[in-house]
C-alpha cells in the first residue's frame, strides 16, 4: 500500500528549481520526501552526517534567509566528561539553482583538541516527483565510475558532488565522503561539499537577477502582519523561476515539493495579489502563457485555441492509474479569464501600454475561447467535462476528485459549470472590453453584452436557499441541477461585478458565519454540510490563499470591515507556522485546538499562500488603483490590523507608493505618480 509522505515536520531548504528537504535534524536519510530534488527529480536521495561514528544530536534548526536553513546540534560521541556539551556541530545548507553546498562547522570547548572522522554517507535514486509523492518505492543508483561521486538519470540530468577535502569511496549503493580533523578550543574547522546538477531537457530555468517587485517596509501596531511580510516576500523570491517557453520572462512556481513550476492559475493569482509592489511579474506571467497559448484542438492534453494552460512538467505526471497528465497540459476551467483578469488589472496599476499593446492579441484569443469553446454544452456558461478518460476530473482551483459536492456529501457528476469561474468569466469579459476600447481595437460592445447575458443567468441559475438564507451553489451538475453546498467559492464572485450590491451582501453574510469562518481563516467547506472533514483537502480546510481572495474581494465590494475581521485570522495563524503559510491546514476552529492543525502533505512554502500577506495589505489599506484614469483610491478598514499602519515601498506605474493610516485614522498618501488620489 503506498502512502503520500507528510511534510509538516520537515525542514525545507529551496531556490528554484532546486530543493532540498530533511528531516528536522538537518538528516537526509531517504525516507518520504527526504532529498534534493531539482526539476522534477531527486538527485540525491540521502546526505547523512556523523562525527565519531554517530549521529549529532541537534538542538536548533531553521530557515536563515531565502535558500538557506542552519542546524546546530551537538556530537556526544567525542565530548568531553560533564555534563555540558563541549562539542558543537552546525550545518549550513545552501541551495542556489543546480547547487546545494554544506558547510559543516566543527567547535569544541575541551583542554585537549577534538580528534573525529566527520562522514556524509550520500545515495540518489533519481526518483519522479509523482513516485515521491504517491509514496511509491524506489531503488537506489549505483554511482558512474571513478571520481568525482555523480550519478546520471533520466532525459539528461546529472549530479556531481565535489568535496576537495574529502577521502571519497565510491559504493554499490552510494558515496560515502571522509574528514579526519582535529579541531583545538577557539580554533573552529569547516569542511564543506557540493553538489552540483546539470539538466539538459529542462522545461523550467531559473530566474537571474533580483526580484520582479519591491520590498515594502510595514510598520503596525500589530506586529505580526510585518513579520508575515517579511517572511513571505523572502519565500517568494525563492520560488521565481522562468521557462523555455519564454526564457525571457519570469513568474513564481506553485509551491514546493510538489509543484514547484508553472501552474495557470497559481502563477496568476500569485502576480495578481503582488500588483501593489509593481507590474513587472504580472508581464513576465503573461508573457510565459501567452506564448503557450492553445492554437489547436487536442483531448489528450484539453488544449483548445486561446485556452492557457494548467501546468508544465518535464515529463508525463502519472497520478493513479487512471489519470495520467501530458507534459504541458491544459486540463483548467479558469487559468484563461484570470489571465484577461490580470492583464486588466495590471493596466490598471500602471503597466506600460506597449507591453499591454503587445498581448492584446493573446487577450482576444482568451476572449474568443470563453464564447466559443469554455462552454462546453451550448448553455452559455463556462465548464468543464474530461474527455480523454486520463485527465483531471475536476478543472477548477479545487481539483480533487471529491472537491464538487451536494450538501449531504454526494458529488455531483456531468460537466461542472463552476460558480466562481463564471465570476471570473464576467469580469474577463467586462475587463476585456475596457482594454479593447481603450487601445481602439473591437469588440468591447460584443463582450459587455456577453456579460449581462452571463449575470442574468446565473441569478435565475444559481441561487439556492438552506433555511439560513440564499446563497450562490458551488456549482451547476450535467443536468443543470445547482450543486447546493456552501462553499468558500462564492468568495471569489465579490467585486467581479457578476452580483448585484443585495446579492453581495448575502455573501458576505454567510462567509463570516462560525459554520464558514474558523476564526484561522475561511473554511473551503461548510460545517453544516454532508462531506465536511476538518482535514479534507478541499471539504473543510482553510487555504490562505482562498481566504486572501476572499478578503480582497470583499474590500473591493465595500465590505472593508468584514474583509478586516476575516483576513485577522490568518494572522492568528501566522506564528504557528513561523510566518510561512502553508498551502493548506485545518478548519478546527479556534479554539478548539492549541492552534491550526497543520494538513501534513501542504506544499510549504507556497506562491499564492504567500502572496497573502500582501493582498491582506491591499485590503486593509483599500487600495484600488485606476491608472489610465488618473485615480487612486484608498479606504482603510479602520480596524485592530489597520492600526498604525504605515507601507512604504509599494509601486504604482513604476513610481513608489506609500501609505500612512496613523493611530488618528488620518490618512496620508505619498507617490509621484501624477494621480489623483480619493481617500474615503
């Protein structure tokens, strides 16, 4: 029976598209997820340190900046007599694309020097990412002839260790590197080895130079929102990367372990939360879709003409037996309106109108595929149905087989028009015209009557009612029937412009109710319903992401003050995770529980989970930008997260923005965009 490995306890050391990960001790003993994986494929399947025959005990471990963790630990086999520790190991581990480095640091507080044999023993398997993940078994690789230790796989990728210092002994199963040191007291010893990857079938590269955006500085009386900042925009820039699709261009992985490369829709939602520190990774994301742009009908890989894409891999994704993902395939309902979504938006935050100019071709492609191939069935909604047998069942953000279910627990079945993903579609459709008319090209009447068209069916479609009140079904079935849970989906239709103001406001209403809000953030599944589980990946968990959309949305629809209160619970949540949130973790309400359960298979650090920060900003702070029209508008929640709130270093059509609630509520507004800024 195979398990997929948890991750919870696992120390995570990444810059894509290279990661390591270990177990809490810095020990990379070949069990679970445990290696150094780059692109898809472990490369070494373990690195295990002794001194002296044995194993250090460690006594502290963590992330030191991005791309780097730090373990200390102790090495009682050569200690000295006491009972203090006299020996002190401590590991460095630094992962730059294609590298990881140790340094392995020798100290000792002993009269006489520390004599040891330091050892890595270090074995690869070259194992997939889909084995690793569904927790299949692996072998391991004899390494090549001859020194160096390297150790060749599949399509052209290859992993040399060089450790100059060393005694290296070549075994069936692996390498085992060898210091015989001596280490006095005050005179430290650093040994150090690499491991160095080439990858000549690479889909994915990494991304040079710095980051695509702006470091804020956030100052508040709430100290943790600056420290999930921080934290996050660290793990971003671990995560930037670019493709050969267009080398050129830059955009932000999934998440790690397991999807650390390019992903439609969480590459989307990821630039979209980060508007506010600049547009330049917003047109790196475009560009990277744009030129994979569906041009033609295939079942196999659900590629259709304007359709973008769902993901990238080097190779075929074997899931289960019965869905298997071609290397680029365009198995998603949504990824093609949030592109025309993000493209609207960054114009609106000051994108340069010819890199807006140059993609307006792949933005009326985007539109023609909403109208003429995103509705499957001709009932003017868009959806989805597999037709290749082998891809995925669902097409939405929630993507697991159980995700669309009735209230009582059974799943719905037939094509799946998803609520959410018609929000999107009308705000696409809305957006769309407004670039069309604004650079003179045609069409935008075609795509706001598409658009009214679209609300008023989905009011006569789907609105159902529990007993508590109305609200919008997750989802209509292949019989058009309203799939009637209650789920963090309707969510995302605030601000799109598909509700009216009354429909927003029953939203809202149901979102912040204790059956939907955790007090950690908003639940993807009602407690009241059939199917909830508390650590069902998408039928009872809290995504941050989810919960920042949500947030977000809500500030754009007025509702700044219920954004306020839901947003404050992933920062309760925060510290629990050492300010990196995770993909996902546990409904359980606060309270309940010392503080959110972890989900142990959660991608860590994650593009949209940590894009969060950032959005909760936006919405505390109101900020809604219209560059071609001149304005700014900024309309603080007024709440515990906005107290003495103060950004400086956000960026607004390549000017910096900053932005001073003061513990008056006096507002105070700084940029040199020409502007006019409306503060309400």
């Amino acid at each position: 029976m195979t398990r997929q490995p948890f991750l919870q306890d696992l120390l995570v050391c990444l810059h894509a598209p290279t990661q390591a990960w270990s177990a809490s001790d810095g020990q990379v003993r070949g069990s679970g997820t445990q290696g150094l994986m780059h692109a898809d494929v472990r490369v070494l399947s373990r690195a295990v340190l002794t001194v002296g025959g044995e194993e250090p005990e460690v006594l502290a471990a963590g992330p030191e900046g991005a791309g780097t963790v730090r373990i200390v630990a102790v090495a009682r086999s050569v200690d000295g007599p006491g009972a203090d520790p006299t020996t002190r190991v401590e590991r460095r581990r630094l992962v730059a694309p294609g590298r990881m480095t140790e340094e392995i640091t020798l100290s000792c507080a002993t009269a006489e020097p520390v004599v040891a044999e330091v050892a890595v023993t270090l074995a690869s398997d070259m194992a997939p990412m889909d084995r690793i993940k569904y927790g299949a078994g692996t072998t391991a690789h004899a390494p090549a002839p001859g020194p160096p230790a390297r150790w060749t796989g599949p399509d052209g990728i290859e992993v040399r260790v060089d450790a100059p210092t060393a005694e290296v002994e070549l075994t069936p199963d692996g390498a085992v590197l060898r210091w015989h040191v001596t280490v006095a007291a005050a005179a430290p010893r650093t040994l150090t080895w690499t491991a160095h990857v080439t990858d000549t079938a690479a889909v994915v590269l990494p991304a040079p130079g710095p980051a695509e955006w702006s470091a804020p500085r956030v100052d508040a009386a709430d100290r943790r929102l600056p420290g999930l900042v921080r934290q996050s925009l660290a793990d971003l820039e671990s995560l930037r990367l670019r493709s050969t699709l267009a080398p050129d261009s830059t955009f932000l992985a999934a998440g790690a372990p397991w999807f650390l490369t390019l992903f439609g829709r969480d590459s989307l939602w990821a630039a979209r939360m980060l508007l506010p520190l600049g547009t330049d990774l917003a047109r790196g994301t475009l560009r990277t879709l744009g030129a994979a742009q569906g041009t033609r009908t295939d079942p196999r890989t659900a590629e259709q003409p304007g359709k973008i894409l769902h993901e990238l891999r080097r190779e075929e994704l074997v899931i289960d037996a019965h869905t298997v993902l071609p290397p680029l395939y365009y198995g998603t309902i949504d990824a093609t309106p949030l592109w025309v979504c993000l493209l609207h938006d960054a114009w609106r935050w000051g994108m340069a109108e010819d890199d807006v100019a140059a993609l307006l071709p792949h933005l009326e492609a985007a539109l023609t595929w909403m109208g003429d191939h995103g509705d499957a069935d001709g009932d003017g909604f868009l959806e989805y149905l597999d037709t290749s047998g082998t891809g995925l069942a669902n097409q939405g953000w929630k993507d697991s087989g159980d995700s669309i279910q009735w209230r009582d627990g059974t799943l719905a079945a037939g094509t799946i028009a998803l609520c959410e993903v018609q929000g999107y579609a009308h705000e696409a459709a809305r957006g769309g015209a407004a670039l069309l008319e604004a650079f003179g090209r045609s069409g935008a009447e075609r795509w706001r009557d598409w658009a009214a068209r679209l609300a008023g069916r989905f009011r006569e479609s789907f609105w159902v009612d529990d007993g508590a009140g109305p609200y919008p079904a997750v989802a209509l079935d292949g019989a058009k029937r309203p799939v009637d849970s209650l789920t963090s989906n309707i969510g995302h239709l605030l601000g799109t412009g598909l509700l009216t103001a009354a429909e927003e406001e029953l939203v809202v209403v149901r979102l912040t109710s204790a059956d939907m809000d955790s007090g950690y953030g908003l639940r993807t599944l009602s407690t009241r319903a059939g199917g909830y589980w508390p650590l069902s990946y998408h039928g009872g968990t809290v995504w941050p992401h989810d919960t920042a959309i949500a947030v977000m949305s809500m500030a754009r629809a007025g509702f700044v003050t219920e954004a306020e209160r839901l947003g404050s619970g992933l920062l309760e949540a925060a510290p629990h995770f050492s300010y990196r949130l995770p993909e996902l973790f546990s409904g359980d309400a606060r309270g309940t529980v010392p503080g959110p359960v972890p989900y142990p298979a959660a991608c860590r650090p994650q593009a949209w989970s940590a894009a969060a920060a950032v959005a909760l900003i936006t919405a505390a702070l109101g900020l809604r930008a219209d560059v071609p029209a001149g304005e700014l508008h900024v309309r603080p929640a007024g709440g515990a997260v906005t107290e003495g709130l103060a950004v400086t270093g956000l960026r607004l059509a390549g000017h910096e923005l900053s932005v001073d609630v003061g513990r008056a509520r006096d507002v105070v507004v700084r940029t040199g965009a020409d502007l006019r800024v409306v503060a309400t």
